[in-house]
C-alpha cells in the first residue's frame, strides 16, 4: 500500500523518524543502521516501507534499501518472528551477516543477537535455509570467545548491543589482548 517514502525528517527518536511528505507526518520505525546513516533533521529522505496492519495498530517500518525491505519480509514469514522481532534482528546484524548465518547454519551467530535465542534461531534457520539468496557473499567468522568478551565490554560502556557486535567483528584478528581488543573497537565506534 505504502512503497516508499521520500520527504524531510522531522523529528527522530532511538527506532523511529517523522517523516513529512507534502504536509503529513509518517512515523516510521527504521532498523538503527538505517538510523545511523540517516542525515540531521530537515535532511531529505527516501524509505523502503512496509506495511503491517493488525487488528489494534498501524505501524510503518522503513528501510534504506530494497534489500533490508525483502529480507524484513522473508523474516516475517517465519512463525514467531514479528515486525518489532525482525526489525531488532536487522538492528543487530548487517543483512548479509544475516543471510550467510542464515545459509551456514550458524546458530551461534543468531543467538549473540539480543532477544534471539536457541530455539528462534533454530528456527529461523530450519524455515528459511533454501529462501535466502547468498551468491557473492562470502562466509562469516563465529564469534569468539574474546569477541563476547569485547561486546559485554562496550555494552557495559552503554553500547547498544548491535553497536558492540559491528565493533568486535571489526578488530582484527591478530589483535589478542582484551584490553587492546577493546580499545580498537572503541575506536571503530568512534570513527564511526
């Protein structure tokens, strides 16, 4: 019903935007990344929406790119997994994470998303295994340890987890020590 939205941002909160077209505020949950990369208010904007109408609510999802938008869908066809589920789960990861997890197998990178436990990545996995398209991605390294270590590290700092998450993936390997571990991921973040 609604595709896309193009129009200035009007107001932002932590998961969603007002976005004015023509005189009308959409409020528009986005996944964080899309948040991130979103310019300062009164900047110009072009969302990949989606609909979800329930029998109390009306709620308008965004993305940036058709890509997040399909992949949002196909989440929400597995039993469980709703628009504020699947919404927290693109929040945490980038969707090509997700669909090499996906494709692989990978529980344990599932369930270091928050609020995505054992049995919903199972899930996740069992019903979408054969739907996500992962040719040119390559395969995704499991969190380590000391990768776990790092995240609680910067949650303890006030990260959000999904923040945590992209900045632990990012230190290099040959980087050991905890606390050097931490300080490159602080510095990730910060350039960010």
């Amino acid at each position: 019903m609604i595709a896309t939205l193009h129009g200035k941002i009007q107001a932002r909160t932590d998961d969603a935007l007002i976005v004015n077209v023509g005189g009308v505020g959409f409020r528009v949950r986005v996944p964080t990344s899309t948040l991130a990369n979103l310019g300062a208010i009164g900047s110009e904007v072009q969302l990949f929406t989606h609909l979800h109408v329930r029998e109390d609510e009306i709620s308008l999802y965004g993305f940036a790119t058709e890509d997040e938008l399909n992949l949002f869908e196909t989440l929400l066809t597995v039993s469980g997994i709703g628009p504020k589920v699947g919404l927290g789960i693109l929040s945490a990861a980038p969707a090509d994470t997700l669909r090499v997890a996906i494709a692989q197998g990978n529980v344990d990178v599932l369930t270091a998303i928050p609020g995505i436990g054992k049995k919903t990545a199972q899930r996740l996995i069992l019903e979408l295994k054969g739907k996500i398209d992962v040719s040119g991605l390559g395969e995704i390294s499991e969190l380590t340890p000391l990768d776990k270590d790092v995240i609680d590290a910067l949650i303890n700092l006030g990260y959000s987890a999904a923040e945590a998450t992209r900045a632990a993936r990012a230190v290099p390997s040959n980087v050991q020590a905890l606390e050097e571990r931490v300080r490159v991921a602080l510095q990730y973040l910060g350039a960010r």
